[in-house]
C-alpha cells in the first residue's frame, strides 16, 4: 500500500516536471514550438496552449491554428509511413500487439476509427499506419482526420484555457479517459463476439434439427 502511495507520488512529480519542461518550451518559442510539439503529442499540448492563452502568452486563434495544424502533419506522416514501409512495419512486435485491436475497431467503425483512435488510448499512431497501409486516399484521409485534429485540439483547448490552474490534473484526466475508451471498446466489441458466436451456435443447432 505505502510503495502503491510512493509510486504514484513520483509519477505525478515526474509529470508535473514534464509539464513544466513542455510550458517553458511554448513560452520562449511561441507558436512554432507549439507546432513542432503537437506534430509529437497532439493531447497535452493543447491543454498546455489553452492554460497560456488564459494567462495571455499566446493568442487563441493563431494557437488553434498552429494546434491543428500540427497535429495533423504529426498524422500525415504515420500515414505516409504506413503506405510507403507497409511491409517492414508489419513486421514490428509493436504492430503485431496494436495492429489486431486496431483492425478490430476499424472493421467496426471504418473510416470513423480515424477520429475515434484520438479518443481511445494507445490507437492512434497504429490507426494512422493501418490506413496508409490500406493505400486509403490521401485527400480521404485528410479531410476524416483534419476534422478530428480540430475538434480534439478546440475542446483540450477550451478545457486548458477554462481550467488553467489545473493543467496537470487535466493532461492525467485526459490520459485517463483515453485508456478508459479503450478498456470499453475492447469490452464491448469481446461481448459482441461472444453474443455472435452463441447465436450462430443456437442457429447452427436448430438448422440441425430441422
């Protein structure tokens, strides 16, 4: 119980160091460094950006601009990645863990799996990937995914500007929601697996019957 209290307290000192480290980075470069850090993390950023326009470092529209713009180059070039190194990164023990989950979500959701993977923890790059792999249209991929980018960053955004005293608290509540999205999906679609496979069994059985 007292190391579960220690582990916890390092992690949130180490955070709030990293938050830090990140804030001081946007404040001395502006909006190039909140550029080039959300083409990298494309979740904490904007709540950081929010939290610096409310204390009035950065100027909201240009900083959204810049958020959004960012993060969809950030997704664009795993994209590209996944199309030109298709073979090579199927390889990868990474992609051998994520790339089946992700499959599973898109044979669900389809093209919606690009804004759900920024919602759902550990998915995105992977989705990003899998569609460049599946040789998806560029311009499809940008109009689905330069959406996604802008409603993500405009509401982080909006909660880092409203709460800018807690942007620590934000950026593990966001982290934890992401994770909790994914533990649902992964519920949800083992249920629906299950219930399909019954039904077939008990329609299999009467087709017998009969």
């Amino acid at each position: 119980m007292l190391s579960s209290l220690v582990t916890k307290r390092r992690q949130a000192v180490a955070l709030q160091r990293q938050v830090r480290a990140l804030e001081m980075f946007l404040i001395r470069y502006g909006l190039l460094a909140v550029f080039l850090a959300a083409v990298v993390e494309a979740d904490v950023v904007p709540v950081l950006a929010g939290a610096l326009d409310h204390i009035g470092y950065l100027n909201g529209v240009l900083a959204l601009m810049f958020l959004t713009s960012g993060a969809l180059v950030g997704d664009c070039l795993w994209f590209l990645a996944g199309r030109r190194y298709s073979t090579r990164i199927q390889s990868k023990r990474i992609y051998l863990r994520l790339g089946p989950v992700v499959e599973r979500l898109t044979s669900r959701f389809g093209l919606w799996q690009i804004p759900a993977s920024h919602l759902i923890y550990g998915t995105r790059v992977a989705t990003m990937l899998l569609f460049g792999i599946r040789r998806l249209t560029i311009s499809k991929f940008v109009v689905a995914d330069g959406f996604a980018c802008l409603a993500i960053s405009t509401t982080l955004f909006a909660l880092g500007f409203v709460l800018s005293a807690s942007t620590t608290q934000i950026i593990g509540h966001v982290k934890r929601i992401e994770l909790f999205m994914l533990c649902v999906i992964l519920v949800l679609g083992l249920t629906f697996h299950l219930v399909s496979r019954i039904t077939r069994t008990r329609f299999a059985g009467s087709a017998e019957e009969q």
